[in-house]
C-alpha cells in the first residue's frame, strides 16, 4: 500500500472531512467493475493510455471523478500482453501497483461506494480491510446487492480483524463526514454492531450444488434432511429430530408444518449464515401450495426479499425467472426396462422445477429435479 493510503488511515476519523469538496449527493447503484470502468475508458484508446492520462491529471492536482479514480485503480493492476520490443513492454507496465487500494479508497471518497469494498478486497484481510468494507456498507444507500457483496466480504476476513468495534466506529465516521460533505445521500442507519453481528454470521460452504442448471444437490448439502425427521410406529406421526449444521455449535431447530394443504406435512430447520452473499435462515424439506412437487420440494429459507435472490441465483447459474415465479420444464423421453415381471418401454418424464417465493417475512427458493416412471 502506498504511503498517502497509510496517511489517508492513520488521519481517520478526525481529518476525513478537511479536503473535502463540495460536490451534489450521489445514490448508490449496484454495478459490476466494467459498468464503472467501461464509460471512462470509452474516452481513450486502451486501458495503459487511459492510466497515463489520469495518472498525469492526479499528479498535476487536477480533480477527478469517482468513476474515474475506479478506473485508474483498476488500470494499476492492468498489464498489457507482451509483445517483440522490450521498450514498448517497458513503456507499458504499470508503474501504479503499489497505488490500487489507494486510488480505490479516492473512488469511495468522491461518490463511488464500490471504490471502498473494492479497497478492502484490495487489502485482502487485517482492520483496515474491514474498515473499508464497512464503509461500502453503510454508503450503499438503498442498493440492496453492495450491502450484500460488502456483508460477504466482512464475514470472510472478520476471523483476522483484531478490533471489529473500533474499525466499525471509523467507518461510521467516516461515512457520516462524507454525508456531511455532501458526497452521499445518506449513511446506513443500522447499528454498527448489528453490522457486525450479521458479517459475523457462518459461511454455509457445504451448502452446495453439484449441478445448480439441474438443481442437484450436493450429499453434503442434503445430509441434514436424513433421519432428521421420521414417522413413530403407532400412527405414522412425523417426529422432529435434532440435527447437526456443518459449522453451527448448536443443533438445528426442527418444526413440522402441520396446517399446510400438502399431501405430506412440510419441516423446516432454523438455522442462520450466509450464502454467495445472502442471507439464510433455514431449510424446508416438503412442498408448499402451487408448487408441482407434491411430496418432495426442497427449498433453501433467506431473509432477504425476492428481487435480491432472484438476481444472485441467476448470477451462480440456477434458472430462475425474473420474477421469482415457478419455472417448470417437463421432458419426456422413453426408456426400456426389465424385471422378474417382463420388460418393456416406458415413459419417463424428466421435471426441472424453480420457485422464489415470499411467505411471511422469508423468501423460500425451491430448487428440484425428478425422473418420474409413467
């Protein structure tokens, strides 16, 4: 890191607000790298000249966008492939490198909040990183995916942060002189501990898909659902089980759904972590009305609303619809089969079914796949 972003956290929270100038409040918008990158280098002619022109304006003292520090931050770590002529390999390393984190830390600082995650990336672990991760965090405004990146970022290095509270209270003061300033809207009004309460929360890596286009479930992933639940001898009741969530001290809550219109009675575990950047809550194991499985729909539990799950499970690769509606695909084809009873051909429908649905204050994603013999 270079020695003006050491200076730049050494001066928080008292100097933030000094050199600040005055400029319009910005609203936080969820954009991928090339989004912020792609309009400024539109106005050059390849990425190592356009570091050279915004590396020139900066060492001059000439001001620069949000979008534009991004930019630059982002062509530091740029090297174009080498060609015959050691001079012009010469001429077009980056000579920026140990500049990346800063020149993020500028972007956040002039109105691009993803400057400040990406900073803390840019750091990789330790107080600072978390620092500016909280940062992203509570200037994401209303954009609900930054929140989100910037949760998975916190939870996966809070493990090497010495002192959580006292980076999470720089972070909040330098979000409030950027509000002050009128480079942001608005801060976040959460609590800082309810910030870092939820980076804290496990990642459920063995929550896994073997195949998310086919909704596959990975045997670590389905382990949970085995003997968890099982029907007594006297009547065929479903009895509730405690069972253990990779990670998770604490053995998982079990309720059975019993005022349910299914033909088999639905369980849910209770359970909290994060996953590919959401929020879970638990599993189900059984269908829900409108839903095509019947007996067997099984379905990851999230806190957060549809519209943000729906955009994340698309961007891993499961199909989805935009609106989180039942996506079914039914495909029959014929098999042959042979038994103590004959052989012959039968037909087999292979079913593909997605659901994103909303009940009460939970967003139940239902993911399955099924060779049903006709």
């Amino acid at each position: 890191m270079g020695d003006r972003t050491m200076r730049i956290w050494k001066a928080l929270p008292v100097a933030v607000a000094a050199g600040m100038v005055m400029i319009g409040p910005t609203t936080a918008q969820a954009r991928p790298s090339g989004e912020i990158v792609g309009p400024v280098l539109k106005q050059h002619s390849s990425i190592t000249k356009m570091r050279k022109t915004l590396r020139g304006r900066e060492k001059k003292g000439q001001s620069l966008t949000g979008a534009e520090y991004y930019a630059l931050a982002f062509s530091c770590g740029y090297e174009e492939p080498k060609g015959p002529s050691k001079i012009m390999n010469f001429l077009s390393q980056s000579k920026c490198t140990d500049q990346i984190a800063e020149y993020y830390v500028q972007a956040g600082m002039h109105g691009t909040p993803e400057g400040f995650l990406a900073a803390g990336k840019a750091i990789g672990t330790g107080d600072k990183a978390y620092m500016y991760g909280q940062a992203a965090y509570q200037l994401a405004g209303n954009d609900s995916e930054l929140r989100s990146d910037a949760l998975e970022f916190l939870s996966e290095i809070r493990d090497g942060v010495s002192s959580p509270a006292q980076a999470n209270q720089q972070a909040t003061a330098l979000a409030a002189s950027l509000v002050s300033n009128r480079r942001y809207a608005s801060s976040s009004s959460a609590a800082p501990d309810s910030v870092v309460a939820a980076g804290a929360k496990p990642k459920l890596t063995w929550l896994d898909f073997k195949n998310p286009k086919r909704c596959e479930w990975g045997p670590l992933a389905f382990r949970p659902f085995v003997n968890s639940v099982r029907a007594t001898g006297k009547n065929g009741a479903w009895r509730a089980y405690p069972t253990r969530i990779p990670g998770i001290s604490k053995p998982a809550g079990i309720r059975i759904i019993r005022n349910e219109r299914v033909q088999n009675e639905p369980f849910e575990y209770d359970f909290e972590g994060r996953w590919n950047g959401l929020n879970v809550v638990g599993l189900r194991q059984g269908s829900m009305q409108g839903y095509p499985f019947k007996y067997s729909g099984t379905a990851i539990r999230f806190s957060d609303p549809v519209s943000v799950v729906v955009r994340r499970l698309a961007s891993l690769g499961f199909p989805v619809k935009p609106d989180g509606s039942l996506y079914l695909v039914e495909k029959p084809r014929r098999e042959r089969y042979s038994g103590p009873d004959g052989s012959g051909v039968a037909t087999v429908v292979d079913t593909l079914a997605t659901w994103v649905v909303r009940r009460g204050k939970e967003t139940y994603f239902f993911c399955d796949q099924n060779d049903e013999w006709q």
